[in-house]
C-alpha cells in the first residue's frame, strides 16, 4: 500500500475510533435507557480490546497500529461506569504478560472473544425485543475500524 494511502487509513481507523461510542450514547439518551444494551457483550469487547492493546505494547508494534485501542477503551469504560470498578482488568492487564505463551493464546483468542461480544448484544436485542438503544452507525464505524486495522497491520506488522 502506497505511503500516502497508509497513513490516510491510520488517520481515519483514528478518527472513527475518536467517536465510534457516540452515536450509541446519543441513542441511549435518547431513549431514555440502556435496557436494549448487555453489559455482558460491553465487557467481553473490552477485554478483547485490552488483550490487543496489550499485546500490542508487549511486542512494541508502532504506536500508529494501536493507537486508537486506549481512546475506544476509554469510551467503553464510559458506557460502563455504572456497572463497577475495573479492577479485574488491571490484574488481567499484568496477569496476561507474565509468561509470553499467556499474551500469545490471549490474542489467538481476542477474534473469538471479540466475535462472542457481538453475539451476546445480538441475543440480548432478540430476548428485549426492543433495538432503540443499538445504533447501525456504531457497528458500521466498527466494521470500518476493524478493516482498517487489518489493513494496517498488514502493511506495518512485521510477519514473525
């Protein structure tokens, strides 16, 4: 991929993942309610965005691959402020480096988990039978980052 193309990617991946969390909280205001939304789906995506994050920090990848993970982190942690602490996640950030097969199965497992999480708020809006707080504009912008970090990873990784 042309240089120029590669850093357009990184700028816009950044950029959707700047805001990708807002649409949905603006439906969630809008409503009036986060019954439509599963913690339990918000939870996993956070973990598998940590173990990426991670990962990524372990292996020292350029920032520009992982730039975007701290600013979604942040904006999940929003959405679930109100469900407790996040102490668990930062044993789980030191636990998943103690030994490098740990953060490697970790991340071999991240596309499941990350699948998984997708899955739960799916089943959670067939059970509540009540989508007005899920937001079509927050998984696109998802699909979109997803693809551009593939992309990038692709072009910037090194292969091992």
């Amino acid at each position: 991929m042309a240089p120029g193309l590669l850093d357009l990617v990184h700028l816009t991946t950044w950029a959707v993942c700047a805001v990708i969390k807002l649409p949905q909280l603006v439906a969630v205001l809008r409503a009036g309610s986060a019954w439509g939304l599963s913690v339990s789906s918000l939870l996993l995506e956070l973990a598998g965005l940590l173990v990426f994050l991670r990962y990524h920090i372990y292996y020292g990848y350029p920032l520009e691959t992982y730039l975007e993970f701290p600013v979604v982190i942040a904006q999940g942690n929003f959405c679930k402020a109100c469900f407790g602490n996040g102490m668990g996640y930062w044993v789980g950030w030191y636990m998943i480096t103690l030994q490098k097969w740990i953060i490697d199965l970790a991340m071999n497992l991240c596309t499941l988990v990350s699948a998984a999480s997708r899955l739960v708020q799916l089943q959670h809006l067939w059970e509540t039978k009540d989508a007005r707080q899920a937001n079509a504009l927050t998984w696109g912008m998802s699909v979109y980052a997803s693809a551009g970090k593939l992309q990038t990873a692709w072009c910037e990784v090194p292969s091992s």
